[in-house]
C-alpha cells in the first residue's frame, strides 16, 4: 500500500523568490503529523499544492495513492487558514451544506451535522447563525464542516490560531478522534505544544527548506540532555567526566550541564557525592520539542516562540 501522502523533491517558485524548496516528505495512513514551522516558512504552500490549489514548480505529490488531490476531493478534508463562514446560515445547515458539496445526501448530511454539534459541544447552537458565535464557537463549526463527510485524510492549516485553551482542547479532541477511527491528518502549527501532545510524525520547515522529519521521540533524541545543578562548591571536578559534554554557569551557584549522547545522569549525581560536592538542587531534564524547533530553525523561530 502506498503511503497516505508523498512529496518527492517538490519546489515553488514566484519568479526569483523560492517559497518551498526541494521538499520531501511521506506520511503513513492513519497517524497524526505536525507540519512545523515559523510564519513564512512554506506551510500553507506546501499545503495547498497538496491539494491542487497551486501547482508545484518541480517535483511530484501523491495522496492516497492518487497524483491529483481534485480527482479524490471527496475523500479529503480541508481547513483552510483562512478562517469565514456564511454569516447569515445557522451552525447546522453549514456543516451540512458543505457535507453535500462532497457527495453526502441532504438527510444524512443533515443528521451528521446535528451528531458533530452535539459531540463537540455546539447542541445548544445547531440553530443559531454562524455570526452570533464566538470566534472560537465558529471556528469549530468550520472544523466540523471541513469533517462532516468522513474523509480519509484531513489537512489542517492552523487549526489552533486564535482559539482559547478550552476550544484548543476540544480541537485536540477533534483530531485525535479522528486517528482513532484511522483517519491521516497533517496539520500546520508553530505551538509546539499542540504537536507534543499529538503527533506521531513531525516534519520542521523553515524558509521552504525541511530540516527535521521522523517521530517526536526521534526529534527529542537529536538534542543532548542536561542536568542543571546548584552549589555553593567548585564543580570543577565534574569536566572531566565522560558524561559531560559541557558546562555553562547560570549564576549564583548554577550550573547547566550538558550531557553526552546516552549518558546517564545518575554518574553526574555520584560523582558529586564521591567528590564531596553539597548540592542544594540537581534536575535533570530532557529537551522538549521546544528545545528542538529553537535548535533546528535558529533565528526564525523567534516570531513564532515569542508570538
């Protein structure tokens, strides 16, 4: 079985400027992959030649088996980054329209619409029209509208962008309900939060180019740990250990430590006790897919990280 989703060597140009460069990139049937990234990085491109919006310049994109997303529309799913309902149409009757647009008949879209509504919390406002709710309500009615005809594979352009903690967890809920019942869903976010709690694949871009594609577990490795450790003693004695890598001062007693590739910090905390250094704090932490991004995409990532 081909895989769900399949970039090989694809660029998009706009005369001089490279949008998406040389990027490849397989997506298995029924995971969840986080398409990462800061602002301007080539997502929603790379996401709307996947669909056929645009053509890329080079390069080839295969879904679900197929070489054009239009051919096999109706078993795919799109939230656009651009978020906009039909102001006047009640929640219901949004979801459901769409829902016919890919095939579904008016009663069964119908009746779809009314149990993604109630699943998800909007029962109470199936009737109410699209513009009497909350940003937050209203992006999930689009969410569910982008779903309602159970497609096999669902692209996500930001789905987390301006929602609250409460409809971000819901729009967790969402997308894992979906890998659940075997579903493929990529979505694009620079929260690395979201793709800690639900990936299974990870891909890093930044401008255009991929710097990281495998599973959390695999990013997180890429890094070193560290143990951060207080003390008003010389830690001198700790650089020669085969477990450090480097140590760097944080002031007032603290020490951060970077450690060797599979070293274990427990040989740190011995050789502290055997060289008689008091400690007032040992930590040890792994890096995060935080640590991962900042590393990967350097000085891009600070209007994402800070934003």
């Amino acid at each position: 079985m081909p895989p769900a989703l399949e970039l090989r060597n694809v660029t998009k140009t706009y005369g001089a400027f490279t949008a998406v460069d040389d990027l490849s990139l397989t997506v298995p049937h029924g995971c969840i992959c986080g398409f990462l990234g800061p602002n301007g990085a080539g997502k929603t491109t790379t996401l709307r030649m996947i669909l056929e919006i645009i053509r890329p310049t080079q390069g080839t994109i295969s879904i679900l088996g197929s070489p054009s997303a239009l051919a096999i529309r109706n078993r795919i799913g799109y939230l656009p980054e651009e978020k906009g309902l039909y102001k006047k149409m009640k929640a219901w009757s949004v979801i459901a329209y769409f829902a016919t647009l890919k095939g579904l008949s008016r009663r069964m879209a119908r009746e779809r619409a009314f149990q993604l509504l109630e699943r998800y919390g909007l029962k109470d406002f199936a009737e109410a029209r699209t513009e009497a709710l909350s940003k937050g309500m209203g992006q999930k009615v689009q969410v569910l509208a982008a779903i309602a005809h159970d497609p096999e594979f669902v692209i996500l352009d930001e789905p987390f962008s301006g929602l609250d903690p409460v409809n971000q967890t819901v729009m967790e809920d969402i997308i894992t309900d979906l890998r659940q019942r075997g579903r493929t869903v990529i979505f694009s976010t620079h929260v690395m939060a979201h793709a800690e709690r639900l990936c299974d694949r990870l891909a890093i871009i930044a401008r255009g180019r991929k710097l990281f594609d495998g599973t959390p577990e695999e990013a997180r490795r890429s890094l070193p740990c560290r143990v951060r450790l207080q003390s008003a003693d010389s830690i001198v004695r700790l650089q020669g250990l085969p477990e450090v890598a480097s140590m760097i001062s944080a002031g007032e007693g603290r020490w951060d430590i970077e450690l060797t590739d599979g070293a274990n910090p427990q040989a740190v905390l011995e050789a502290c006790f055997t060289a008689g250094i008091r400690l007032s704090s040992f930590q040890f932490t792994e890096p995060t897919l935080h640590d991962v991004f900042v590393k990967q995409v350097g000085s891009d990532a600070k209007e994402a990280t800070f934003r």
